[in-house]
C-alpha cells in the first residue's frame, strides 16, 4: 500500500493511492499517517479498507511529507561503499550515527532553501526507513517486524555548516527544507528486497548519482537492530541510510547548489521527486 499527506503544508490529508494512481481520502477514517497507523496493527486494518469507496483527493494537490509526526530523524553517514570512497573515507566498522533535525522535513516537491551564507549546500539521494512497531534492543533478525515501510529522502547537506563549523554533523543537515520526504510511504510488504533498489539524483538534467542500496555497508536489518541498542524507535521515526557516490562534494572540482538549480532524484518503487532552489 501507497500511503500519502496531500494539502497545504500544516493542512494535509492523509490519503492511500489506488491502483489507478488516484489519492484515496483516508481523513475520516485515520487522522494522520503517523503513530498507530504505522504499527501493523494500523497497516493491516488500512489494508482491509475498499479504496474505490472513498473520496478522491484533487489531482493538482500539494504532496506533503509522506509521514507526519517524526518524533527522530535519524541518518547514518559513510553507509555505501562507493560513497566513503569518493570522500576518501574509510569504511565504517559500526554506523555512523546522527540526527536531522524534525522541522528540516518537508514535502517532496517543494522548494530548497539556500540557507544565509551557504556557498556548499549538497544534494543526497537516500532510502528512508519507517518504523512502525516499537523497537527496543531488537536482534538483527527480528528488526524487519519493526519496519512499517519505506520512502525517498533527499539527506540535503551544507558542507561548510556540516564540517567547519564546530564538528557537528547536524548543524548542516538541519536547516529548513533539508528534510524532503515521500511522495508516499511504500509499506513493507510492497518491498521484497529493501537491497537491491535502483537509486539516482540529477541535477540541471545532468546525472550525478547512479547507484544501488545493494552498495550499503549496513543493510537495513542491520541499522534497526543497532540503533535500537541506543535509542528506542517509536513509530513514525525515520532512518535515513546512506547515500551512493556522486554527490557534489565528491565532484572534482565539488559542485554545489545555487539559486534556480533544478534536483530531480528518484528509487525504484518510491517514486520521484523534484526541487528548485531558492535563497532564504
């Protein structure tokens, strides 16, 4: 199941697509797609519901954030091989671990933020891990039960505020826009292999990422089993896992974003998304 927030931005409805691509109304019968919702007891009971019987949602809406009431936004750096490369770091022996912060997260076609200052802001194309059940201190093998579903994230990065400006990762993964999420959370079950999906950035047209979730260091499984060592995982956090190379600080020259540039990103199965730039 497809499940999607259409509307102004504070005003959005939750909705699940049908088969035809059309947004079901799912207002009247859940509040948000957050929370519950995204236990499997919530997915299943959506599973049952006859989406032909509800209402459509206007074709021309704004798609918001895919999953509303993020509690953790939680990323994990250097988590491809071929990325880690590109920046000539070494592979991570355990994950590397930090946050975004929440009121980063915005819908998946909305406008990019070009923070006060910003001369390096960076693009990265990343698979987004819903949890739905709780998970505290799950084993590797159980993880998969706590996973509600998947979306597209773009991990948007300034490079000078990430690694000049103190040592804090999260100072240049924070700012506003930086977050975009969705156009829908793709549940679980609708995944067969959350390994071996295709991932791919442009920007202004020209490919620069091109690359696999195969290429992760540390598979999905493996992230929930270990982040739930340290932190309990409350449905409706998310996991973003790691980008594939090409990312415009591993461009020689680098290549960063300005002002009127178009990024235009995409995973199979967790459809696209599309961004302009603009300055604060």
């Amino acid at each position: 199941m497809k499940l999607a927030r259409y509307g102004q931005a504070g005003q959005e409805k939750p909705a699940a697509i049908d088969d035809q691509g059309i947004a079901r109304d799912l207002s009247a019968i859940v509040s948000d797609i957050s929370g519950d919702v995204l236990t499997q007891a919530g997915r299943a009971a959506l599973a049952k519901l006859d989406l032909a019987a509800l209402p459509a949602l206007p074709a021309d809406s704004r798609i918001g954030a895919a999953v509303a009431g993020v509690g953790k936004f939680i990323c994990v750096g250097l988590n491809f091989r071929d990325h880690a490369a590109e920046t000539d770091a070494d592979i991570p022996t355990q994950p590397i671990i930090f946050m975004k912060a929440t009121t980063a997260i915005c819908g998946p076609n909305d406008d990019t933020i070009i923070p006060r200052g910003s001369v390096k802001t960076d693009w990265e194309v990343e698979l987004g891990v819903v949890i739905g059940d709780v998970a505290r201190d799950v084993s590797v093998e159980q993880a998969m039960q706590h996973v509600a579903g998947y979306v597209l994230i773009n991990d948007l990065s300034e490079r000078e505020f990430q690694l000049e400006h103190g040592g804090q990762w999260v100072k240049g993964k924070s700012c506003d826009s930086f977050g975009p999420i969705g156009p829908w959370l793709l549940t679980a079950d609708e995944v067969a292999d959350p390994q071996n999906l295709a991932m791919w950035l442009d920007v202004n047209g020209h490919r620069y990422q091109d690359g696999s979730s195969a290429n992760m260091v540390f598979g999905v499984a493996e992230l929930v089993s270990h982040i739930s060592r340290y932190m309990t995982l409350m449905p409706g956090d998310i996991i973003s896992t790691g980008t594939p190379a090409g990312v415009g600080l591993g461009q020689n020259p680098p290549k960063y974003l300005k002002a009127g540039d178009i990024v235009h990103l995409g995973i199979e199965g967790l459809g696209t998304q599309h961004h302009r730039m603009v300055n604060a």
